[in-house]
C-alpha cells in the first residue's frame, strides 16, 4: 500500500543554506515594486525588491494608507517563499514507485491530462460529475473566472471556496440586515469612536494593524470591550473584558439588549433612528425580554455585573465600532450570533456615521473580493444570485450563453466532500484550498479524497491535500501575476507583478484557461491578461450590489485602491458616472444605492435595515459528563491557515514551532499536568498529544489549540463537522473534549498515512 508522507515530515524550513544565493545576501534591488501582502486580509502596501526576477526582500510602502509602513512578522518574511527548494517548477503526476509519490510531467501534456479526464468522466456521469474548489488568497480576476470555469466550461454547479470555512456567516447576517456584505466604514473612522467592542476575535495576533486603529482609538479615550473565552493580547488592556463561554455569543448580545431596551429613557437606544430606517425591532425586542442578565450570566458564564457594564457603555457612548471575526462566526449558529451583534448596532443607529461603524474583519488575503464575483456555490458576479432569474439573464448574456444552459445553486464546500464520499461528484479541481488541514472531522476529508476517480490541484507548494491528487499543476505565487484583492475595509487594491513564475510554473488564469481549451470549451476563455478579466467582471457586476464598474487599473494605482460600490452609471439615471470617487462609508444619506434608489440608506427596496431575532442555540457536541471541556481553535501570530506557506519559513516557524495546548492553572493543576507537560486531547472523532501551554488568560473549562499544522499535529482530526444551517459554516469555534496527561512524547514519525 503506497504511503503518503504528511507535510511537516516533507516539507523544508527555509532558513540560511535553504535560501538561494541572492536571498541570503540580500542587497540591492533592481527595482522596486509596489504591492501588497500576500497573507491576511488587512492587504498591508509592502515594496518587493526584485533583483534577477527573483524578491530578496521587502522595504515599507509608507504612503499606503491603511497600514502606512507597518507590517507584522509573516509581512516581513514572506519574501522567502519565492526561490524556496519547495517550491513547484513543475507539474507533477501520481506515482507510487517514486519515493515522493510523484514525478514531474510536462506541462502541455499535464493540461491534456486534466482535460481528458475530467471530460471522460462528465461524457460518463454528466456535467455535475466534476467538482471545483477554489480560495479567496486568489485575485478577484481568478476567483471570477473560476465561477465562469464551472459553470460555463464544466457546466456543473458544484462550485465552492474555503470562503465558506471563514466570511459565510457574516456574509448571510449582513445581507439579512443591510442587504449588502462589506463593512460599513473605513477604519479610519475608529479612530475618534466613543467605545470599540472587539467580538470573538483576536486582533493582535489574526489582524496586527486593525490592532493600532484600536490602540489609537483608545489614546483618543474611547472604552475597549473585549468578548472572548480567552484573555488575548487586546484583552488584557481594554476596558471591560466578557469571558463568554465558547458558543454563547447569540445570548450575550441578546442580554445585552434587553438592558439598552429596559434603559431606553437614558438614550440607550434611538428610537427615531429604529423609527425611521429599520424593521423588525419588535422581534428582536420581544426575544431578548427573556434574556434578563441573571439568565444570560447563568447561559454565558458572563458576570452579571460585567454584562450591566457592557449595556452601559456601549448604550451611552455618543459614537461606537463593533468588530468581529471567527470567534462569534466559526458556529453552528454563527449566522445568529452575527445578528445579534448587528442589533446592537441598530438599536443605537450608530451606522452611516462619521466615527461610527460595524464590519467582520476579513481574513483571507480576498476573504472580500474573493466572496463577491462568483466562487461561492450559489452566487455570480456582483454579488448576484444564482437562483434569481434576471441575475441569471444579465450575466448569461455577458458569458455568451443561454440563461438554460447555466447551473443552478451547488452545494457547500463540506457538501461536496459528502458527496465524493457518497460517489456522485468523481473529479475535482482544486486551487488555493487545503481542505484535508483545513476542514473539520478531516479523517473524513482523507477518506473521501482516496475516493475520486481523477482529482487535480493547482498549487505553489505540494499541499496535504495535493498530495491525494492524481495530478498536480504548478501554479504561481501572488507575486508573480497582477490583479485586485478587496481588504478588509471594502478598499479595491492592486496587486502588481514582480517576477515571472518559474520553470514550467504558469499564472493561474492561463491555467485554467488552457484546461478549458484542452477540453475543447474554448469559447469566453480567450482572456490574454488579467486586466481583460477584469475588464469583463466590470461590466458583469454593473448594477449588482458590488459594483466594480467604475474601477479601473489607473483608478486603483492614482488613488491607492477605491472603495466598492464605484459605479460607471447610476442606474436610475443612466447618467455615466466617469469620475465616481467610490463609497469608503456605507449608508450615509443620498450615496449611491442601487437596490433603495433613494427609498433609504440600506440595500432593499424600501431602503430599511432589519433587525432580527437573533436567537441562541445550544452548540451541536456541547460539554456533558463524559467529554466534559470545550475545545476551541484559531491562529498565533506567526502561522498563518494550514500552515502551507508558513511552516515553510524557518523564522515564522521558530516563533512557535509547534502547536500547544493552552489550559487553566486550576484545571491543569487538576489534572497533574504542568506547563510543558504531553498531555492529550481527545473528543467523540479522535484524540491528539502534544505539549500543555499553561496560561492564566484562558477560562478553566476551555482548550485552545491553533490549527496550523498537519496529520498527527492536526487540530481538524478532532473538531465537529456541524454546520450553520444558513451559512454553512462549520463549528470550528466549539466541540466537547476531554484532557489527560500522556505517558510520554507521540511518535510524530508515523506521519505515514496509508492510502485507502
Ligand atoms: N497570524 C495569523 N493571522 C491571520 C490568519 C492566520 O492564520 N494567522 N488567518 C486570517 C484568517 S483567514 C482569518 S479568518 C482571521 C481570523 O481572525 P480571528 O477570528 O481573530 O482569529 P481566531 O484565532 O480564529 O479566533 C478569534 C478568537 O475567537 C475566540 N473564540 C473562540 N470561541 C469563541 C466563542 O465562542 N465566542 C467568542 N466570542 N470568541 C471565541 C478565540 O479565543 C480567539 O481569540 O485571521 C486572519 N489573520
Ligand atoms: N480548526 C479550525 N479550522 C479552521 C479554522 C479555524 O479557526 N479552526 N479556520 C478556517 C478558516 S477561517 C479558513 S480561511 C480556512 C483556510 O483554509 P485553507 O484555505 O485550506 O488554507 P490555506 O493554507 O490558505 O490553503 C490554501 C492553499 O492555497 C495555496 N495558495 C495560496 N495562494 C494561492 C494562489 O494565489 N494560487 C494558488 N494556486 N494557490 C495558492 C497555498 O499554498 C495553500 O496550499 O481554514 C479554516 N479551518
Ligand atoms: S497584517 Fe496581514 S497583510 Fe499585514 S503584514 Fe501581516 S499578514 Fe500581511
Ligand atoms: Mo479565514
């Protein structure tokens, strides 16, 4: 039986004699190139130096706005990705007599490959026999055409992305309320807010420079709230810190305002501004009446006291931000939880205000973009609807194609796994997604990628799930192409080409390209740059709520990104509209409003936000007698996702070179354990040794273990595949373990997976 090795027994860790010659010296560049970074959705403005085509280094990018020069660690090393021994130069073909269970392959003859397979088994079982997978580390031109890919060239509706395992719950929460998905304003407008309430997630660490506007917001006297089970960085200066009970976020909010609405007569709420722009606020009101804050202490482990404090601060603040990322998402009743922080805003009308704002910090380089233009199963450009007829015409027609012939909606992205698994979808096509690290219950994943009959992957590195692929093709590194990213702010940026992609490496795009070619489904494949794509998604998200098309290549360079919407025309005049600035704040009186039309400042049709239920629910796999401990999971600072890019830099990988178990004191001291101790994790799918990290700033009853390694260091073997019934998110955020002391150190090298 052939033997898969898992990354970390495979990979190398560039340091010193691992880096090419020209990395090692550094020196001086030829050129510099103004780019961004290519982790994280803050989309730092860095300077590449570029000597030889090949980066040796960075140097700040002071004038870009957002992060005006600063950078965190992975920022500052990712330059060493580029000439890494790993990296593929190739594409590669399964072979289990090669000791690395593959050997290189020529490119037009790997392109041939992947056509003829993938049409061989739609000829055989039909169009939506073939699945494709793609990511929002990808460009808004690669993830666009990727949705034209499917459902154009495969005309399968099985398309997903690994969006739907970090933006899908804010996604649904704020489309329910606003009608739009992006963050209300700019984060400069923190910077003089009254009261900044940071819910589930751990900026210092996940989004260093959103960290700043924080801190500076505080210089500025704003109050800090932080609601989180652990005491992370940002907690341990703010003012009021809630530490909720992994799963209980929905019933916080919902205590919280039962006490804004019980202190209406001190301002606590606006009812004009409810009165006047919103709909629903007696269901929300009429749900939180039970939530008095003896029962949401009792539900959310939250201190009475503390829950008052909360209301009050944030009730009399004049100006407030609410930001919130994976720690109140990552649930199975994520998109609830996501409502519920929405009410608070509502309720206060704080929105569409200068110093005021409310969004879900991004997390993918294009966790925005990449979440607008068409990856996601039931979506097309613009942020269109795949099930609405007259969305389904206008970009039919713009793909030169019958609106019969298009796909309906597909399925989730863990659906899709369900389904290989049950034999319906037999081919894949993955890019820029590593779903055996990064899925949760992933020895179901490994099981089910053993299971398809041809499955290729498009990668830089040879990822652990490239690794189940028949085929794998070399594709390139963000600095080896250009095209748009949206960051976190809604800003529309541009990534620009430093170096050429080596040896037999090609850009994504010409990839998937030439795969349709092959597969003789040439036509609307023709592009010959990233701007022609972009170009066409112009026109196919005019009029949609993401409204690219007034942005150009010269627009994004001269001003430094634009905010979306940034219409050509306004479509109740169809006057043009050549020079339209963006829309850096959303909601503000008289902007540009496509679906409103001037009704109101929200994205329906009579122009009202709506307030919902926002209702709490038991996490699926809660604590009970037997698995008595929460087990939550997230990031540190220098790892970042599966780890892929990161476990490859020996300096990001000596900040913390292996994944821990964070515990409390007491329950250590419980247990025997001492910091530094093996001790292991085990839950209803399976168990996990690795060393206890001791640390007073986690709650007693809850593990924390970051997710960025692979196979026996792997997180995901252990966590629950439930999901959110509207997202479809999975509940990454909790599931009921226990905790032992091991008897001594696992064998990491029975890393060796054997192939079913
Ligand atoms: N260094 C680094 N930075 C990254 C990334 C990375 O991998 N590494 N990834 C990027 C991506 S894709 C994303 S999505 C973002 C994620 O950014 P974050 O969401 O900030 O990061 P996480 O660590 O996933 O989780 C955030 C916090 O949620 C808390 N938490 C756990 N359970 C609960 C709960 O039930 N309720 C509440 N209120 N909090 C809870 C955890 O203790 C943790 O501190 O980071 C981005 N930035
Ligand atoms: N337990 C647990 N699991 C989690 C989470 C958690 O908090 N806890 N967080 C979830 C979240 S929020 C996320 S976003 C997912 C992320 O999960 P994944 O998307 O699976 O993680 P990545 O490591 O980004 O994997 C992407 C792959 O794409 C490649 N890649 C990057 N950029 C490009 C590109 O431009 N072109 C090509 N061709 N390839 C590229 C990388 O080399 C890597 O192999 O993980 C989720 N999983
Ligand atoms: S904060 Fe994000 S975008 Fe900025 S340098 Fe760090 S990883 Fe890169
Ligand atoms: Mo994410």
């Amino acid at each position: 039986m052939a033997k898969i090795p898992t990354s970390d027994l495979a990979i190398t860790r560039a340091y010193g004699p691992h880096l090419s010659a020209a990395v090692r010296m550094g020196g001086e560049p030829e050129k510099l190139v103004k780019t961004h970074c290519c982790f994280c959705g803050q989309q730092c403005g860095i300077q590449l130096k570029v000597r030889q085509n090949e980066v040796i280094g960075f140097e700040p990018w002071d004038e870009f706005p957002f992060n005006r020069g600063m950078l965190c660690p992975k920022g500052v090393k990712r330059y060493l990705q580029g000439s890494h021994p790993d990296r593929l130069q190739s594409a590669l073909r399964r072979d289990p007599s090669s000791p690395s269970g593959f050997r290189p392959m020529p490119y037009t003859e790997a392109i041939e490959l992947a056509a003829r397979e993938l049409g061989r088994l739609q000829e055989a079982h039909g169009p939506s026999s073939v699945a494709v997978l793609g990511g929002a580390s990808l460009t808004t031109e690669k993830a666009y055409l990727l949705g034209k890919f499917a459902r154009v060239a495969l005309k399968t509706p099985y398309i997903d992305y690994n969006g739907r395992l970090c933006m899908v719950s804010a996604g649904a929460g704020n489309r329910r309320a606003f009608g739009i998905d992006r963050v209300t304003s700019p984060w400069s407008d923190m910077l003089e807010t009254g009261v900044v309430w940071v819910a589930g997630t751990n900026v210092a660490d996940c989004s260093p420079i959103t960290t700043n506007y924080v801190w500076q917001a505080r210089e500025n006297g704003a109050k800090v709230i932080v609601q989180d089970p652990r005491i992370t960085p940002i907690a341990r200066t703010c003012d009021l810190y809630l530490p909720v009970r992994p799963g209980r976020d929905a019933a916080l909010f919902a205590g919280v305002l039962h006490l804004l609405i019980e202190n209406a007569d001190k301002g606590w709420i606006d009812r004009d501004f409810i009165a006047a722009n919103t709909i629903g606020f007696e269901k929300a009101a009429d749900y939180c009446r039970a939530w008095t804050p003896a029962r949401t202490a009792e539900v959310t482990g939250v201190p009475e006291r503390s829950i008052r404090q909360a209301a009050e601060i944030w009730g009399s603040a004049r100006s407030s931000f609410l930001l919130h990322a994976r720690g109140i998402e990552h649930h199975s009743n994520g998109v609830e939880n996501v409502l519920g922080a929405i009410n608070l805003v509502l309720a206060t009308g704080r929105i569409g205000k200068p110093n005021s704002g409310y969004g879900t910090i991004v997390g993918q380089a294009n966790g925005q973009g990449g979440r607008e233009h068409g990856q996601k199963c039931d979506q097309l450009p613009g942020l269109r609807d795949i099930s609405n007829p007259e969305h389904r015409k206008y970009v039919a027609r713009i793909w030169g194609i019958e609106e019969r012939d298009m796909p309906g909606p597909g399925v989730d992205a863990y659906e899709i796994f369900r389904k290989i698994d049950a034999g319906e979808i037999k081919g894949l096509l993955s890019i820029c997604f590593n779903p055996k690290v990064s899925l949760p219950d992933s020895g179901f994943v490994t099981r089910a990628l053993e299971k398809l009959e041809f499955y290729a992957a498009i990668d830089f590195f040879l990822n652990d799930t490239a690794r189940h692929a028949d085929l794998v093709l070399a594709g390139s590194l963000q600095e080896e192409d250009e095209g748009t990213v949206t960051q976190v702010e809604g800003r529309v940026i541009k990534i620009n080409q430093a170096v050429e992609p080596p040896g037999e490496a090609r850009q994504d795009w010409r990839i998937v390209q030439d795969v349709a070619r092959a597969m003789g489904r040439p036509k609307g494949f023709d592009f010959e740059s990233p701007r022609d794509i972009f170009n066409e998604l112009r026109v196919a998200s005019q009029y949609g709520i993401a409204d690219y098309s007034g942005i150009t290549y010269e627009k994004l360079t001269e001003q430094m990104g634009v905010f979306w919407p940034c219409p050509a025309e306004d479509p109740k005049t169809r006057h043009p509209t050549p020079n339209h600035p963006g829309t850096p704040r959303l909601f503000e009186p008289g902007s540009y409003n496509p679906i409103a039309k001037g009704a109101g400042p929200f994205y329906f049709p009579d122009g009202k936000a709506r307030f919902h239920a926002a209702e709490y629910r038991t996490p699926v796999d809660d604590p009970d007698e037997s698995y008595p401990l929460f087990l939550t999971t997230g990031r540190v600072v220098s790892q970042f996702l599966s780890g892929t890019q990161t476990r490859r830099i020996g300096p990001l990988v000596d900040q913390y070179p292996e994944p821990r178990i964070e515990m409390h004191p007491r329950l250590a001291a419980k247990h025997g354990i001492a910091d530094g101790d093996w001790v292991t994790c085990e839950t209803r799918r399976a168990e996990i040794t690795l060393r206890a990290m001791v640390v007073t700033t986690i709650r007693p009853d809850t593990l924390f273990v970051p997710y960025h390694w692979a196979g026996p260091k792997s997180i995901n073997r252990l966590t629950v595949a439930a999901q959110d019934p509207i997202s479809k998110i999975p509940q990454f955020k909790v599931c009921a373990c226990r905790l032992r002391k091991a008897a001594g150190a696992p064998d990491y090298t029975a890393t060796l997976e054997p192939q079913q």
